[in-house]
C-alpha cells in the first residue's frame, strides 16, 4: 500500500514564493527578490520557460526546473524541501499557480508545526497601465492564426458601425450616471481602438500598430499644452484652451477653409453645431446668421434652416444642443412612458 508523502519536521527551514508579473521585462525584481534569490537553497521553477528564468541565471543563480503537476502535489514538493544553506524560493509561475495558496494552507493546518515557514514575496509590480498589454495580447491572439474567425475578417470599414455603436453607448452612460456601465462602455470603446491597431498591422504597405498611435497622441498632447510640459503660463482654462487652438490652427495651416476638416459624417445636428463652432472661433462675418422663428409652412428647406438658427443660437449661448436635444428627447419619452402608465426607463 503507497500514501502521499506528508512534509516532515524541518526545524528552521523556509519557503519562499517569489510572485511575479509578466507585464515588466525579465530581470527587473525588486532588491529583496534578488536578495531571497541569491540567498536561497535552492531556487525552483515549473517550467523552463518561464519568462524570469534566464534573467536569473544571467546572474549566477541556480535556477532548478520541477514537476509542477497538481496544486496538492506542488504544496507537497515545496514544503518537504529539506533545511539547508538558505530558503527554498519557488519562482511564481506566470499565471499564480491556481489552488497552491489553498494547498499549503491545507497542508499547514493539516500538519500543524511539520511545514517550513512560509513567505509570499512580491518580486515585481504591476505599472499605471500595465494592462493594456494584456489587452494587446488578446487582439493578437484573436486575428492571428487559429484565433477568431469572425475577428481575422474585420476590416476598418466593416467595423466602423460598432465603433459608432460603442460612443453612443458610453454618452448614454455617461448622462445616465450609470458607473457601472460607463467602466464597461469604456472598455467597448477602447476595444475598438486596439482592434482597429491590429488591423492596421496588416497592411501591406503602411503599417503601424498601437504604439504607433499612442506614440503619436502622447507627442500632440504634449506640444499642444506648453503650460503644463513647456515654459508657456496661462491663467485658467479659458486661456489654455485658446492657446490649445492657436497651436491647432498652426497645425492645420495648410486648410484652404475654416471649415476644412469638419468630418461630413457626422449625425446631422453634431455636424451643423461643428460648423458653426468653427465659424464662429474663426470670427468669419461672410455668411448671415440664419433667421429665428417658426415659419408659416414647414418644408424641407425651412425646417433646415429654422434648426440651423437654433443651432447658432444654441452656441452663442453656450448651450450643447446635442446634448440639449438628447435631454428633451428623453423628457418627451419618460412623459409618453407616464402616460402609458410605466416609469422610467431603467425602473
């Protein structure tokens, strides 16, 4: 009859879990890590592959590569290292070796004074951010190969639809107030950034990928606010928005109109509000405001204009009349919904 080995007593021995993240380049560990490393007895890993491996044997410390198997059969492993010249350090494995924690605990309460010390070390930190890698590797891994079907045959064109789809739905978040749902909208449409990247990635004569982009907005945002990475001083934000434009018109010096730029594709009430707040920064006096009042007779050119004069009106105001009109449109349905005997929308 064979049972499970069960640690014996190992006075003053000591484990150490030495936890990493895959996010940071091999061999950046903090100072305790490489000291626990350089420390130890013996230093074990589950896979010769892991990412922190030939760092650390870059550095003169012995790297030993172990049967992982099960989390009971690791705890076992671990915990029945005899005490020798220093600790026993087990280098993380990449994905926080599922149920170990659980294992030894078991194994700890269990066997109550027959397992060695046990220290969590944290070797490396996650950065502000660090999680965009991982979203990289996703859209990598979901356009390549033996990925996603459904995803390989996006095209920019083909995924313009859902990008349109996904900005209403964070403004609608974001005017509902719903938190919970503005977290998930912004990932939707962060989403469509690095899925449009990876496409870009493909192209057969000018590539580029997300760093790319990035790289790109980093460099406009810190041109265009001198006052906060350059010597410029303004006073409030009225001030640094109208030096954000002066450097935006230098920018764009080569448009033959005021207008040029304003995309065409806009709904039409965010398209005409966009025109007029471009004439209206430019101070162009060429063309006459639109008259305000309702006409005799609705027609298709009248309504055009009677909407365009609310639209300049609107703006001298300071009024956003898309927002404007999103708000009275909800009001008119919470009052059709009243009427009908419901509530609200999302009660």
């Amino acid at each position: 009859m064979t049972t499970n080995a069960v640690p014996t007593e190992t006075p003053g021995a000591k484990l150490i879990l030495l936890t990493t993240t895959h996010r940071v380049a091999p061999g950046l560990l903090a100072w305790p890590a490489w000291e626990a490393l350089r420390s130890a007895g013996r230093v074990l890993v589950g896979d010769e592959g892991h990412p922190q491996v030939a760092a650390v044997r870059q550095a003169g410390v012995v790297v030993e590569a172990v049967p992982a198997g099960s989390a009971p059969a690791l705890a076992r492993l671990l915990t029945g290292q005899p005490a020798g010249a220093g600790p026993t350090v087990w280098l993380g494995s990449p994905d926080g070796d599922p149920g170990l924690t659980d294992a030894l605990a078991r194994l700890a309460v269990e066997h109550a004074g027959e397992v060695p010390e046990i220290e969590v070390l944290p070797g490396s930190y996650d950065l502000p951010g660090s999680r965009l890698l991982d979203l990289v590797t996703v859209m990598d891994r979901l356009r390549s190969p033996g990925g996603c079907p459904w995803d390989a045959e996006q095209t920019h064109e083909s995924l313009v639809k859902y990008l349109v789809e996904e900005a209403y739905e964070l403004v609608e978040a974001i005017e509902a107030g719903d938190r919970e749902t503005l977290r998930e909208e912004l990932g939707d449409v962060l989403f469509q950034v690095f899925f449009h990247s990876r496409i870009a990635e493909d192209h057969p004569t000018e590539p580029f990928t997300v760093d790319d982009v990035a790289g790109d907005i980093v460099e406009k945002l810190m041109y265009r606010h001198p006052h906060v990475f350059g010597n410029v001083e303004v006073e409030g934000a009225t001030e640094a928005e109208a030096n954000w434009e002066q450097l935006k018109a230098a920018e764009k010096a080569d448009r033959e109109s005021v207008l040029d730029g304003v995309p065409a594709g806009l709904p039409s009430l965010a398209y005409a509000a966009k025109l007029v707040s471009r004439v209206r920064r430019a101070g162009f006096t060429g063309v006459p405001d639109e008259a305000y009042g309702l006409p005799a007779e609705l027609t298709a050119d009248s309504a055009g204009r009677l909407l365009l004069a609310v639209v300049q009106r609107a703006h001298d105001a300071g009024v956003d009349v898309d927002a404007a009109l999103r708000s009275a449109a909800r009001g008119y349905r919470d009052a059709v919904r009243a009427a009908e005997g419901l509530g609200p929308v999302g009660e």
